[in-house]
C-alpha cells in the first residue's frame, strides 16, 4: 500500500539516466547500486523513467537497506548495453514494482533475477505496465494485475517451493514464452493471451480467467475452476499429474491432445472444443459434467469415459476414431455439432468394474458413420441428422431396441438382417437402405401414443416380415419396401404413400390399409384390399379388393392384374400394357396401351387412344367397348396401318369423335383399319385429323365387324373441301396431267409415296419434266436453217461468183433473178458488148456458218414455262451446173444446241447433218427442193426441289428427217433503176424421231425421274411471201442486195411428250411445251458479192415473229466456183 501511495504523489515521478561510469558498487559481488543517486544523471534514484544506455558497467543490485524499488519504467535505448538486475538475496527479500510504462528496450536487453531463501523477493507489474521482451527468472513472487500484460518476456518460474506468478484483473500474458516450474495462476478476467506455456507444475485458471488463444504444453497439473475457460487455446496434454475442469469451468473453443488424464467433473463442460485422446490417454465426464457440442477424437487406446456421471447421460457434439467410448448405465446424445464423422472403434457400457445399460441418442444435422463391433445395450434412438452402419453389430447389443423419432439408419454395403424390435416417435423415422437390404424380423410398433410414420429412402430394399402395428403410415421415397411372410404395412387404418423413385413390392402377401397413394412410384406383386388414389406410377400384378382412382399424371398397368374394385380414371391417364379390369374413362381421363382390358366405358370428354401411340399397335377389349356422344376415339396413322381396338364383343361407338393423328412419314395408304369388333353398332360422329398431309381429305365408313378411315387424293379439291388445300381457279392443264395420274394410281394401288401425295402446284410443275419438250423446237429450228442454207437464192449459181471468170454483167446465165424482159444472151452482151460465153459444165464449193436463237413464252392454261433454244452449225458443200438453167448439190454440217425451259432444267445437243438440194429455173420462175437428215445426241438436265434437291439428267441419240420445196416468179419493178421482186410459196416438213429413253439421279433421290415414251412428230410448214433483189455492177464484181417478207403457217405446233414416273409403273401423262404460233412472220436481209475469178461471199439476217415467239438467225456463205 505503500508503494501504492508512492505512486500517486505527482512530486515522486522523477527521471534519470543511468551513468556511463557508476562508480558506487552493489550489496553482491561484481555489481553496482542500483539504489546509489551516485550512479544516476541528475542524482536522484528514478521513480518516473529510468533510461539505460552505454555503460561500463551493467550489471545492477538493489541496495539490501531499501526492501522496496518503485519505478514507472525502464527504457533501454538504441545501442544500449546489455543489463543485468538481481533483486534480493539468500537472505534479503526484495519488492520491484513497475507502475508506468513498465520495461520497454529499444536496443541492448534487461535481464531480471529474483533470488529468494528465507525471504521472497517481488515484482509486480501494475496499470498498464508491461515486461516488454525482458528475460525474467522468478524464485519469488512474479505478479500482473490490473491491466498490465507480460508482453513478449521470457519469463522461467524457478523450481523453488512458493515461487509464483500471478494473473490477476484484466492482465494478460499477451505473447510471452512462461516456462513454469511451480505455480502459475490466472485469476479475475485474466487471460493467458497468446503466450507459448509450458506447465511443468501447477497452473491454475480461477474465476472468469480464460486461457484465450495461448499454446499451453501441460506437463504437471493443470486446472480449470469456477467459471474459467479454455478459451481458444490449443493444449497438449503430455503427462504429469492431470489436467482437469471442475466446478462451472469450460473448454470453450480449445483445441486440446490429450496424452495423459483429462476429466471434466463437477458440473463443467466440454464446451465445443476439440478433444483429441491419443493411445495412453482418457478423457472421463462424471458427476453432472457435459460433453456440450465438443469434438472427440479417440484413437487408438484412448477412451471416453463417461461410467462416473449422475445424471443418466450426457452430450457429445461428434465422435470419431478407434478408440473407446465407456457408458456404463448412461446414455451419449452425439451430433449436437452437426458434423458428419466416423467413429470405428468401440461404444460399451464397461469401465473397469461398471458397466450398465447405457445406450445412444443421434442428435444433429450431420452423419455418425459406426463401423465397430459396439457392446453397449440401451438401444439406439434416432432423433435427427443419420446414423450410418454396415452391420446389425454396429448397433450395439442385438437385444437393443431402435427407437426413431426424427432421425434416418443409413444401411451401407450389401446390407444385413435384424430382429431388433422398432418403436417410432411422432417425428417417426427413415430407413436408407444405399444399395443393399435390411431385413427387420421384429415388430414395429408405435412408442406410446405417437403416430409417426416409417419413411424409406436410399435405392436398396426393406424387407419387413413382422406383425407390424404403427400406425403412422408408410411413406415410400426411392428403393423399394418389401413386404415378406407374416408382414405388414402396420395398422390397417394406416395409409401409405409410393412416391416416384420408390417400389413397394408387397410379396405375395395380403395388405390391408386405409388408402394408398400412388404419387409416381410402383405398386406390385401381391394382393391389397383398400381404395388406391393415383397421381401417376406403375400397378404391376396387383390382385385383392383394391379400387383404383387416377386422378393426375400417367398410371401405367403391367402384368396380370385381378383387384375387383373397379377402375376409374379422371384428368388422367392410364397406360395398360398388361391386363386390367372394367375400367370407366371419365371426363378428361385418356386410356391407352398395348395390354387388354375386360368391359370399357368411355364417358364424354374421355379418350380412348388404342396402342403406344405407335401406328400398327392395339388394345384388346375382352368384353364390350362403349362410346358416350362425346367421347374422344384417336387412333395414329402411319404411311401403312393404323393403331386400333380388337374388342370380342360389341362396339357402340355413339357418336364419339374420331381423331386421326398422321405420323410423319413417307407414304400413305387409301384405307385403314381402325377398329374391330364382333359386331359393331351405331356410327362415329365427327372426324378430326393432325397432321393430315396436303391433299388428302378423311372419311370414315363401317361394316358390320370394322369401322374404317378412308383417304382421298385431291389436288384440285372445291373450296368447300374439309382439309386439303385450295389452289385458287384450279391447276394447269401440265399440273392437271401429273395430278390426275397421281390421284388414279393412289386410287388403283391402295397407296402412293408421300412425296407424290403432297405436291404444290409448283411441285406439279416440276415433277412434269417439261424440259423434254424443248429438244423438238430446237430440233426443227436446226433443220430448219439448214434447209435455209440449202434453198437461199444464194445457193443458185447466181449466188456464187460469175458463171464464167472473165465475165461480168448485172445478172448470171440462168439466174431467175436476171431481168425477164430480155434474153440472158442480150443482157450479157450489152453489158460487154461482146458475143456470148458459150455454157460449160462446172462445179463449184462452198462454206457456211450459221445459227441463231428463238425465245418462246409458255401458255397460261397450259402452264407451260417459256423456253429458249439456240442452234450453231458449219456447213460445207459441192454443187455441179447440169445445165444453164440446173444446179444439183450436196452438204454436210456439224454443230450443236442449246435449249432451257424456265423452272425446268436446260439440255444440249451434238448436231449432225446431211442434205442434197436441185434448183432449176425456166425464164423468170424457179422451183428448188431440198432434202436433209439430222442427227443428235442430247443430254437434259433439270432439278427436282420438292423434297431436297434431286438432280436428274438422260442421254439418248435423235433422228431427223427434213424437206423443202419452193417456187417463184421474178418481176422487175421499175423504181429506182429496176427492183427484182419474186412472189414465192413454199412447203416444208419436218420428222423428228425421239426414241423412248429415262432420266437418272446424279445427285439425290430417283422418286421423279421419268422415263419418256418413244415418239415421231412431223411438223408441216407453208410459206407464201416475196423476195426483192436490186444489183449493182462494181469494179471487180457485182454486188446485189436481197429481201424477204413473208407469212408462214405451222400445222403441228403444238411441243408434248408421254412420261412415266419410274417409280410409280403406270403414272403416265403427257406434259406439253411451249407451244409455237401457228401463223408468224418471217423477214431476211442479205448482201453478196460475186467477183470474176470465182469467188462470192454472203451474209444473211433472218427473223421470225409471232405472238409467243421471236427468233433470230444469220449465216454467211463463202464459195468458189471452177
């Protein structure tokens, strides 16, 4: 208290600096006097700061005649000496106290020695005062009160008898390394901080005292009292005497090995530390000590020892490892910390020389997997979270009880079998059978008056095959429950629900319960007497007084099923597979399958859909079939059959609708079967269809045992048709064609590919193969120009160079051009005023080039596309001067075609060609003929995009035969010096020969390739019209200018051509072209120029034009004549 005093007068707190020299020496040999005012700088002894630095001596005692140093602290400055204070003596006990800042060292360090016999000496750190790093040994009395702290000092507590260090207060041992060797205590609110502590003694926390976050080595006795705490420290026990908490004390937080003996007694508790307990090691909870929510770890030989409580039990947060748990007559509630763990070692009820019937409670979220062979005999309760084993010896004695309420066994591995008996709480309990089984043999009964139910999870299997009694009902998850010999599903006002994922196979055996609910699962196997609601599931087998009512999802019905109570089904549906009796199919219920049911109704708004819904599938009605008006009756439709009802008795279809659902396919059939039955009476009412393909209509008709869906092809329906399209004013004459042979194949077969079935009028169009028609037209036009090569007024000898070389005049001998009013001779001998060149046969060559192109445009009603052809050839001829007045000749010619139909494809041709010609003329008229032959190989190529993209190409060889012959008369006009104009008719034929030949898929599908029919047309022409001719004498030659104007007329216009589509033997039709213009205009222009040693060149422009065609052409000429 003195001390205390001292403290408190302001004009005691002085400073001073310790002396480089002191001079005065200490009470202890080698020291100096640390009480001497002769060694400090100002000369007091410091009870404020006291600063060391350099000094040359630093080895410091307290003066033996003053027992009592006060000071606020000591600083060691940067580069301070290193100093030694010893306090007391073998016979002097001294006091040091500390009641400022206490030690702080900046530089150097301060090493304190409390040295005590007789008497003790002191130190004591106060108010906020700390030990800072100073290395401190105590034989004394050590102390840290208020809120003073042991900073980061090494401090040793001597071994000598009453040494002590003391916490008290608020103060902590912050982060110093205690070594302790007799007594260390930590009363009031003190904690241990962070310190490293090794108890090789006594340590003893008291009161509110914690040993925070402190690493403590126990290696004597060390003690938790009153309502101190392990805080969060970390403890190992390594030996010594004990380590125990008594009183109201905790382990809090701790994390605590222990090695050696740990006992929790009076009423303290494990808090929620961890405690591991090694092989040598016991943990022991007695008296009214808890367990709390702590984490046991037991390894090895190291045991719980639980035999000493008085309070019947006691709580464990988890355990795990393979050590011991000793119970005695307790009973362990473990899981209060929700951790999953394994513990495989082994749970008695034996502790030495107590045992009792101790038993275990599964508390928490989490899971205790046991894995050992436990002894204890107090049963096994499962209150919450899981208890987890792989054999019935995991649950203790096989007389123990298993009590749930609340909690889940989880059955590992293959699984085991029990005769345990089985009382369920209110919570009621789960069964989680993983892969394997469990099979119970004893009685499961309510545990007084709850009503739990039994739940199953986990995808193995309970088998239960005792005369069970709970009452609480049966809730199937997943897996499956098994009913076997003499058990049952509890009482029979029970109720049980199969939930999707979950089976209850009743075995053979006869059930009776209040209800069942089928909500997605299996019923199967066994008889049932009560009222089964289905929301969705599978009956299988099912026999007994059981009624069905589904009233949601899908309920399907395999195997043999007997249950008398009837069937009916509302909002739902019911897929019967196996066999079932008399069901009733009311409003909104659907009923359908493969399977056989006995009596069926369909009420209004009820479906009877026969089969899987796959076409060609059916239900068997063993009894009647019954239709209300209103029913719904929907078979599915394939290209080939049809799902449908075999009923043995009679049908009455009362007017219910039918629905017809077409599946997506690639054919479809005329008729189909859609029920049978041994008599059928009545009619259905309407009829609907999905997905009816285009241009098709349905209707339906009877016989005395069938009702029939009957399909109809129409592509040109009235618009009044029910379902198939309408396409406006109807098809083309093409698209009527192909329509018309498609439709009557379907109606001779029975059936016709999709593909054919469902064509647009584009479609139509496309599947014509109106390309073939474009070879004829480019055909005739060929032969056409080449007979125009032969019968030119060009091809006269007139045509050619002067008849004679050397001669020269307006006109040649023989020409029907020269002027008529005047012999040849006279015109000849004006112009050279010299008498006539006699005749000389001679012959004469010449060359050509010719082509040109027509476009023709398609006609609306024929819907024929426009085309486009163009032909190109070189022709070479010889012809030979009979007689003034006759020239015969001969040609042959090379080239080839071109020709497109719009939408349609294009082709080609190589073009070969032969002809001989006679011209004779007979004063002012002529007459000339010509004949030619033709030959081509064509190709054709079009695409078919109706279904992809189909490329179809044919190759054949054409013949063709021509002729041509005309005559005129020449007049001489008299403008402009004398105009030649010839008057002329003309006649022309042409046959082409086209044999028959068939198309190809080069890429795609084959389904409209055609296959053409062989054919002959001749196309007769007539032409009347006139040709102006006008020549002028040049300095080498004579020049002449030529023309035509002239009206033709085609007999045979018209372009069609037979086709069969290959795939469908018998579709044939014929497709027609663009047709030409019986009437068209035909213009020429032409020069030519003959010179006198022989030669001649022409060049011609023709036209021809119509009210559908136009058509160009040229050719040029080059000849010589010898």
């Amino acid at each position: 208290m003195v001390a205390l005093w001292l403290v408190a007068l302001p004009a005691a707190a002085q400073d001073a600096t310790w002396n480089l020299n002191p001079t005065e020496s200490g009470p202890i040999l080698g020291t100096v006097d640390y009480s001497n005012v002769a060694n400090w700088t100002p000369a007091i002894v410091p009870t404020g700061t006291a600063t060391f630095g350099v000094t040359n001596n630093s080895s410091l005692a307290f003066s033996l005649l003053g027992t009592t140093t006060s000071v606020g602290g000591w600083t060691f400055n940067a580069g301070a000496s290193a100093y030694t204070f010893t306090l007391g003596s073998v016979f002097f006990g001294q006091v040091l106290t500390f009641n400022g800042a206490g030690i702080v060292i900046n530089g150097g360090s301060a090493t304190i020695n409390s040295i005590t016999d007789h008497a003790a000496s002191e130190i004591h750190f106060l108010n906020t005062s700390t030990a800072g790093s100073a290395t401190i040994t105590n034989s004394g009395t050590l102390s840290f009160s208020d809120s003073s702290t042991a900073g980061s000092a090494t401090i040793v507590n001597d071994y000598l008898t009453g040494s002590t260090i003391g916490f008290a207060n608020t103060s902590t041992a912050g982060n110093a390394a205690i070594t302790n060797n007799s007594i260390l205590q930590f009363g009031d609110s003190s904690t241990a901080g962070n310190a490293s502590i090794r108890n090789n003694f006594f340590m003893d926390f008291y009161n509110a005292s914690t040993a925070g976050h402190a690493r403590i080595i126990e290696n004597g006795f060390l003690i938790f009292h009153d309502t101190s705490t392990a805080g969060n420290a970390t403890i190992t026990n390594i030996g010594g005497s004990a380590m125990r908490f008594q009183d109201s004390s905790t382990a809090g937080n701790a994390t605590i090995i222990n090695n050696f003996d740990l006992a929790f007694v009076n009423s303290s508790t494990a808090g929620n530390a961890t405690i591991t307990t090694n092989s040598g090691g016991t943990t022991v909870i007695q008296d009214t000590a808890s367990g709390g929510t702590a984490r046991f770890i037991l390894n090895g030989t190291g045991a719980l020892d639980l035999t000493g409580l008085r309070t019947g039990g006691t709580t464990a947060g988890s355990i795990e490892g393979d050590g011991t748990v000793q119970l005695g007559a307790n009973t362990l509630t473990v899981g209060g910390n929700d951790l999953s763990t394994t513990f495989s070692g082994i749970i008695t009820p034996i502790s030495g020389v107590f045992s009792g019937n101790g038993g275990l409670i599964k508390v928490g979220t989490g899971t205790l997997t046991l894995t050992g062979i436990n002894t204890y005999t107090g049963g096994t309760t499962f209150s919450s979270g899981t208890l987890s084993v792989s054999a019935d010896a995991n649950l203790g004695d096989r007389f123990g009880r298993l009590i749930f309420d609340g909690g889940t066994l989880e059955v590992s591995g293959a699984g085991f079998t029990s005769s345990r008996s089985v009382q369920i709480g209110s919570n009621g309990g789960t069964v989680q059978a993983d892969t394997g089984s469990l099979a119970l043999s004893g009685v499961i009964s309510d545990l007084g008056g709850a009503t739990g139910a039994v739940t199953k999870t986990g995808n193995g299997t309970l088998v239960l095959s005792g005369n069970n009694t709970y009452s609480g009902g049966t809730i199937i998850n997943a897996g499956m429950l098994q009913l076997s010999g003499a058990g049952t599903l509890g009482a029979t006002s029970a109720t049980t629900t199969v939930n999707a994922g979950g089976t209850l196979d009743l075995g053979g055996t006869t059930q009776t319960q209040a209800a069942l609910t089928l909500a997605g699962g299996t019923l199967q196997n066994g008889s049932l007497n009560g009222a089964i609601s289905s929301t969705g599931g599978t009956i299988d087998g099912l026999a007994g007084a059981a009624s069905l009512n589904a009233t949601a999802g899908t309920t399907f019905i395999n195997g043999t099923n007997t249950f008398t109570g009837g069937t009916t089904v509302t909002n739902a549906t019911l897929t019967v597979n196996g066999s079932l009796s008399d069901p009733t199919i009311a409003a909104g219920g659907l009923l359908n399958g493969t399977g056989a049911v006995g009596d069926t109704t369909i009420q209004s708004g009820g479906t009877f859909a026969p089969g899987s819904g796959t076409p060609g599938t059916s239900m068997t009605v063993n009894g009647n079939l019954a239709f209300q008006s209103g029913a719904l009756y929907v078979v599915a439709v394939n290209p080939s059959t049809a799902s449908s009802a075999n009923v043995t008795g009679s049908a009455t279809l009362g007017g219910a609708t039918v629905n017809a659902a077409f599946a997506n396919g690639n054919y479809i059939s005329k008729q189909y079967t859609i029920l049978s039955a041994g008599s059928v009476s009545g009619t259905f009412g309407a009829l609907t269809n999905t997905n009816l393909p285009a241009n098709f209509t349905d209707t339906l008709s009877y016989d005395a045992t069938h009702a029939y869906l009957n399909l109809a092809l129409n592509f040109t329906p009235p618009p009044s048709g029910p379902t198939a399209p309408n396409f406006g004013s109807g098809l083309s004459l093409n698209q009527q064609a192909v329509a018309n042979t498609l439709v009557n194949y379907f109606n001779t077969t029975g059936g016709i590919p999709m593909v054919y079935g469902t064509l647009t009028p584009a479609g139509l169009t496309q599947a014509s193969g109106e390309l073939a028609t474009g070879s004829q037209q480019t055909t005739f036009d060929a032969m056409n120009l080449f007979l125009g090569l032969l019968t030119d007024p060009f091809m006269n000898r007139s045509g050619g160079a002067a008849s004679e070389p050397g001669a020269s005049g307006y006109a040649e001998e023989g020409d029907p051009n020269a002027y008529a009013a005047t012999s040849k001779t006279n015109a000849f001998a004006m112009f050279t005023k010299a008498a006539p060149v006699p005749f000389v046969q001679r012959w004469s060559v010449w060359a050509a080039g010719y082509g040109g192109s027509r476009s023709t445009s398609g006609n609306a009603i024929v819907e024929s596309n426009d085309t486009t052809s163009s032909v190109y050839g070189t022709a070479v001829g010889a012809d030979y001067l009979f007689s003034p007045n006759t020239i015969v000749g001969f040609a042959a010619a090379g080239g080839g075609t071109n020709f497109s139909v719009v939408n349609s494809g294009s082709g080609r041709s190589d073009l070969f060609q032969a002809g001989a010609y006679i011209r004779h003329t007979e004063g002012a008229a002529y007459i000339t003929a010509a004949l030619a032959y033709g030959w081509q190989d064509i190709t054709t190529n079009r695409a078919v995009t109706v279904a992809g993209i189909d490329q179809l190409r044919a190759e054949f060889n054409a013949n063709t035969y021509s002729g041509r012959v005309e005559g005129g008369y020449r007049f001489v006009a008299p403008w402009t010096g004398g105009i030649g104009i010839t008057p002329y008719a003309a006649g022309q034929f042409t046959t082409f020969d086209l044999p028959g030949y068939a198309e190809l898929a080069v890429v795609g599908s084959s389904a409209f390739a055609l296959a053409y029919a062989a054919k002959s047309v001749t196309d007769v022409r007539s032409e009347l019209g006139f040709r102006t001719d006008k020549s002028f004498a040049m300095a080498d030659g004579l020049l002449t200018l030529r023309t035509r104007f002239a009206w033709a007329h085609d007999y045979d216009p018209d372009r069609s051509i037979a086709a069969t589509f290959q795939a469908l033997p018998g579709a044939s039709f014929v497709v027609n072209g663009a047709a030409q213009a019986s009437d068209s205009v035909l213009t020429t222009a032409s020069i030519d120029m003959k010179w006198r040693n022989g030669w001649s060149a022409a060049a011609t422009f023709e036209g021809e034009f119509s009210g559908v065609t136009s058509s160009y052409a040229g050719k040029g000429v080059v000849r010589y004549t010898w």
